[in-house]
C-alpha cells in the first residue's frame, strides 16, 4: 500500500502530521508529503518522500488564488505519477479543490483532516465540503467548534493538534511579575490585535513579548516595533518543531491571541492550546471565541479583550493569584480527555491503513 498525505504548509507549520507519520512508519506502510512553502525561501527537506512547491503568496487576495491552484495542479501530477491507493488530506482548501480526484477515483478511499473555516459561508463551497466528509473513509476535526460549519455525520471524529508530547512538564512553575515574557510560536498573523497587544504592554518593562515563527505578508510587526522604537518586544525567527519545547522553557504566557475579524478562527483551536497543557505555561487568548470557551472550562489561562481591557492589570493581577498546584491539575485534566480521543484517532487510522 502507498499513501500520499497532501498538506497546505511547510512541515514546520504542520505539526500534526506527525500524529499520521507515526502510525504509517510504525506499520511499515509507504507513504510521501506534499508541502506548499508560501515563502518561496528555497528551503526543501533533506527527506525523500517529501515533495515541496514553493510559491510566494502575495498580500492581494484575488492574487493569492493562482499559487494555490499551480499547488493543487502540481499535486495532481504527484498523485498521477505515485500510483497511491489512498489519500490524507490535510485542511479544506486543499480537498476541495481535489473533490474530482477524491469523489471520483478516491471514494471512501480518503481522510479529510477539517481544521480551518475558509470559504463555508458560501453554499455551493459547503455543500461541497459536507459531499467530501460524507464520501470519506472518515473525516476529523481540529476543534468540536467546527460542528458549527458541518452537517452532523457518524463519519467525523476529532484530533487534536497536540504535538512533543514525549516532552511533556510535570510541573508548573511559580510567575515573576518582575520577568513576564508572552510568547507566541508559529505562523504569525493578525496585524491588528498583535500591534493593540504590543501598545498595551510597551511601557512596562518587566514584561517581554517574543514572536518565533515566520509572519505573514500583510502582520510585518518587525517594523512596526521598529519604526515606534519600541524596547520589550524580540523576534526569534524560523524554527524546528522540535525546538519548541526548548523555546517555551523561558516564557510565562502563551500567546494565542485571535482576530474578531477573521471568522476562521472564531471556533478553531490551536495546538498552541495543547503547548499550554504539556509545558505548563498558561495561554492568553481572545474573548468571544471558541478556544475562550476550553480555556474557560479547563482552567488553563486567561480570557482579554485587547480593545476594552486594561490588559497590563489583567496579566499581573491573574499572575499574583496563580496557584502552580491547581494549573498543574488542570492541565493534566485536559491531556486526559485528549488521550481518551487520541486512542480513537489511532484505532481509526489503524482501520484506514488495514
């Protein structure tokens, strides 16, 4: 058997392809990867079951359309070419845009991994998503909030974008409110409530903001620091997705802040939530969403609102309070009811691969 996983990134922002990698190469089964490296840097894996299509993506919308259609052609080609008996593809987008290949010649032949809202407000493209999950073999969604979007079916399950998880933390750790550092690791995106978060914390110097990851086209937050001379915010560029558990050692906060006004993140979950509860590192996110909702519920961080909260007083005020005993069982309460659905994803792969 060979299987071809289409993913929409680079592996560095895919971490939870690592979930699938896992089970394939611990049942000897042939696989290869798609990646699409939007930053065109020219940087290709040394592995060789791993395709890369580098294209730049452009600020403009309308024009960010042919990068994405010359991927989807190039992985036409591979899937012609590679013979594969079955397919995984990676976010909505992608599995749209191959619904021919998928409805025609991959029926019940195919997982769609959901974890993204892109274009569902239109009803011919959510007809089309719900016609890809009811023809899959099984379909899992990153968050239950994405019920939101699909037709109720037997077929959906859901995954969790938790990755390192070999490198788990027992324990929290006591906070300084002398040496705050906010930390956010990944894609960095969403100018607006980034640049609100920057200006709220700027003149309070026992508090640091750290970026590591690549930044979209239109969130330069590196020259907005440095054309308003700001002192307390640092840039830690590209990194390894096995670097992260080194990167977190030093921070306080997880930052995983959303913008209102993308709607695609309203019911997501990041695996920035999932690095809270393994590292033990609080998360700061948006109110009004989703992930607000499990922070809540679990007790694994605190809920802003960028615009209207006195979010320095917030932070220090949640940072004296904080009890390392009562988050340290929060979070190992989290990680249980993820394993409980980590056995299921396994058992279901296990089924696809048979």
């Amino acid at each position: 058997m060979r299987i071809l996983i289409v993913g929409f990134y680079t592996k560095t922002y895919m971490p939870y392809i690592q979930k699938y990698e896992k089970i394939l190469r611990e049942k000897n089964i042939e696989y290869d990867i798609t990646c699409f490296d939007r930053d065109a840097n020219g940087i290709s894996t040394h592995e060789e079951n791993i395709y890369t299509f580098h294209r730049r993506m452009g600020t403009i919308k309308w024009k960010k359309v042919i990068p994405y259609f010359k991927y989807i052609a190039y992985v036409k080609k591979i899937i012609k070419n590679g013979q594969y008996d079955k397919l995984i593809v990676l976010t909505t987008v992608p599995a749209v845009l191959l619904n021919k290949i998928l409805l025609k010649r991959y029926n019940q032949k195919y997982i769609f991994d959901f974890r993204d809202y892109s274009y569902e407000k239109y009803s011919f493209y959510k007809c089309l998503v719900d016609r890809i999950v009811a023809n899959s073999f099984c379909t899992f969604i990153s968050s239950k909030g994405f019920m939101h979007y699909l037709n109720p079916n037997e077929k959906i399950n859901i995954i969790h974008n938790i990755s390192n998880a070999e490198a788990v933390i027992d324990k929290a750790l006591p906070i300084d409110i002398q040496n705050i550092v906010i930390g956010f690791v990944g894609y960095v995106r969403y100018y607006d409530i980034n640049t609100a978060l920057i200006e709220c914390l700027r003149e309070h110097p026992n508090i640091r903001i750290e970026y590591y990851g690549a930044m979209y086209d239109d969130c330069d937050l590196v020259s907005y620091v440095r054309e308003n001379h700001i002192q307390n915010v640092k840039f830690g560029g590209r990194y390894q997705n096995e670097e992260k558990p080194e990167i977190y050692r030093n921070m306080t906060f997880i930052n995983s802040i959303y913008s209102l006004n993308s709607k695609e993140v309203a019911y997501a979950i990041p695996n920035r939530l999932y690095d809270a509860a393994l590292y033990k590192k609080p998360i700061i996110v948006t109110n009004r969403t989703y992930l607000a909702e499990v922070v809540t519920k679990y007790g694994l961080g605190m809920v802003i609102d960028v615009f209207e909260d006195d979010v320095y007083g917030k932070i220090i005020e949640y940072s004296k309070k904080f009890n390392m005993d009562e988050f340290t069982w929060n979070c190992h309460r989290f990680l249980e009811e993820v394993e409980k659905d980590e056995r299921l994803f396994i058992k279901k792969i296990n089924l696809f691969i048979r």
